[in-house]
C-alpha cells in the first residue's frame, strides 16, 4: 500500500504515471523555517515531516496495513538564498514576481519515502533552474485575477498559466511542477515498487 502524505492534483497526477493505485492523506505540519535554515535542508525537513505526519495520521484508522509507504514531496523556490513560500496577499505575489522578473532563480524539490515504523526513510533533493522573462506589474496583477499563484511556491505555477513567465528551464520540469519523477521511481524501487513493471500489466 502507497499513500500520498499531499492534497496537491499535481502530485497526484504525477505519482499517477508511475502507480495504478495508492491513497492520499495529507499531512498538516508547520512549514516555518529554522533560524538560519538552508533551502536544501529545510526542503528535505519538510518532506520527511510531511511523510511521518501522514503514517502517524494513519495509524489512527481501523484499518491499518502494516506495510503501508508513505510518499512525501515539498518545493521552495528560492532566489538569492530566500527562500519564496505560497503568497499571502496581492502584494506578496507583486513582491516575489517582480524578484523573479528578468532573472535566474532555483526550484528546490525534495522527496522522501518511509515504511510505517519508520525503520526504513529514504530521501531525494533535486535542484532546477528556471530563467524567467521580464514581467510588467499589469501581467502580475492579471496573473492574480487567474487565482493560480494563489497555493504556488513562488507565486506561480510552471504547469499553468505561469509557463509564459518561463524562458527556460534547466533540469527536472516534474520537480519543478511537484514531484520528480526519475528520483521518485528510483526510491520506489527500493521499497520494492517498480513503476514500470506495474504500468506494462495495464
């Protein structure tokens, strides 16, 4: 058994190409950074909470199965060592599009599975780099109105309307939406689940 620990239909579709089935039960944590936290390490803390959360969560059912893994992914944009949460207002997302305008920025993804007890936790960390185009403040304020950067790290959504900020991507585009597929086939195998294998059987 596979559970999703996130509300998010992008991981979900995403997980969805690589597995026919698993659950979804998103974990509630407080995503506050550290002092003086790096991207990379706070990225992974949070994978690795959401996951233990969700298996904690979990065992609270009726039903449980013992042999449940549960699958995690956390994404912070960062640009000059800041890291770009989900904007709070219209001008919060004013702020960080116009930081990210004209300019490079990193997309960090982390991804962490783990076996109930958690006597088995694996983790992943991939970094992308995303060149933005110039964007005026008439775009970022129509850009809101669309209500897509509203639950984006960083304001905006690579997969969606957001796509017309991007000139060019360096790196993984699936970590960049959510979830890094390459990475996240590769921690599936070694909890013994081997995506391909299960998707020729379809």
């Amino acid at each position: 058994m596979l559970v999703l620990a996130s509300a998010s239909p992008r991981r979900k579709e995403l997980l969805s190409l690589l597995v026919k089935e698993f659950e979804i039960l998103p974990a509630d944590i407080d995503e506050t950074p550290n002092h003086q936290e790096k991207a990379e390490e706070y990225v992974v803390r949070m994978a690795i909470e959401k996951a233990k959360a969700a298996s904690l969560k979990y065992q609270q059912q009726a039903d449980v199965n013992t042999s449940a893994i549960f699958i995690a992914s956390d994404t912070s944009v960062v640009i000059d060592g800041c890291i770009l949460g989900k904007p709070a207002s219209l001008e919060d997302s004013r702020s960080m599009l116009r930081l990210l305008s004209g300019r490079s920025h990193q997309v960090i993804t982390s991804l962490c599975l783990c076996n109930l007890e958690h006597e088995h936790v694996a983790t992943k960390c991939v970094t992308s780099d995303v060149l933005f185009r110039e964007i005026s403040d008439v775009e970022i304020d129509q850009y809101w109105k669309t209500n897509e950067p509203k639950d984006k790290a960083g304001s905006y959504g690579i997969q969606g309307l957001g796509s017309v900020f991007v000139r060019s991507i360096s790196g993984s585009y699936s970590a960049v939406v959510g979830l890094p597929l390459y990475e996240t086939a590769q921690l599936l195998t070694q909890f013994g689940i081997h995506s391909l294998e299960e998707m020729s059987h379809e």
